[in-house]
C-alpha cells in the first residue's frame, strides 16, 4: 500500500525555513519603521524652523508687541518648539515631541531668527538620532537661514 503525504521531517524543515524568512523580514521592517520614523521627525523639524524664519522675515506678530524681535527654535533632548520673542522675553507658540526612540544628541539649543532677514547669528547644526537603529541624521542651518539636511547614516 502506497501512502501519499509528507514526512514530519519535511513538515519541520518546511516550518523552519517559514520561521527563518519571516524573522529576518521582520527585522528588516522594524529598521525600516525606525528610519522612517527619523526621516519624519527629521522633516518636521525642518518646517517648523522654516516656519520660524519666515514669520521673522515677514513680521508677523504673535500678539501685540512694540518690541519685535523674531522667532526661535527651541530644541531639547526629546522635543522642541517655536517661541515669539518680544519686549526681551518669548512665548512658546507650540511644542512638538520626537517619536518615541528619536532624540538629539547635541544636547539643548535655541535659534533665533532676526526680524526682517530672517538670519541666526552664528551657524550651527545638531544631530537627530534613533536610539533603537543607530541611524542619525544632521540637520545644520548657516547663519543666513539656510537649513540642510543630510543623509540618514
């Protein structure tokens, strides 16, 4: 009597190259996830930074102000956010947070914007970083406003 049908050994070894494939797949989409999660933040920093040169360039006031002295980006280890400075003191206009795992290296900073230029007084730049993948990304402003930002390494 002929049986037809598969062996447990050809069963196991199906299920094992399964399992084998499915983690690696797996690994490489959390790292995916993680990148993008970095690339995101990273362009969401960049709109708001942009936003904030621009309301300096063009003067537009938060509120009353007889003071006017531009917008700045405030930027901690774990978020950030966009101030109005007038009369020597600032008000935070909103706050944004880095998506869980991403995080800046460089420590705190604060760029002020100029009114009517829009130009910070010195260059700088800071490091975006994934704490889970490794992966960072640099973001630097020149001094005229200009922002770059550079490939995720």
């Amino acid at each position: 009597m002929k049986k037809s049908g598969f062996t447990f050994i050809e069963l196991l070894f199906t299920v094992t190259i399964m399992a084998v494939i499915s983690a690696i797949t797996l690994a490489k989409y959390n790292d995916f996830t993680e990148r993008k999660k970095l690339e995101t933040d990273a362009y969401k920093l960049v709109d708001v930074i942009e936003l904030a040169k621009k309301k300096s360039i063009t003067g537009d006031l938060y509120s009353s102000c007889s003071n006017f002295q531009g917008y700045s980006i405030n930027i901690t280890l774990n978020s950030y956010s966009l101030r109005f400075y007038c009369n020597g003191g600032y008000e935070t206009i909103a706050s944004y947070n880095f998506s869980t795992n991403n995080s800046v290296t460089s420590g705190e900073v604060n760029w002020k914007f100029n009114p009517i230029y829009g130009q910070l007084d010195t260059a700088a730049s800071l490091t975006l970083q994934n704490s889970q993948s490794g992966k960072e990304i640099i973001i630097s402003i020149a001094q005229s406003g200009l922002v770059t930002t550079g490939q995720i390494n």
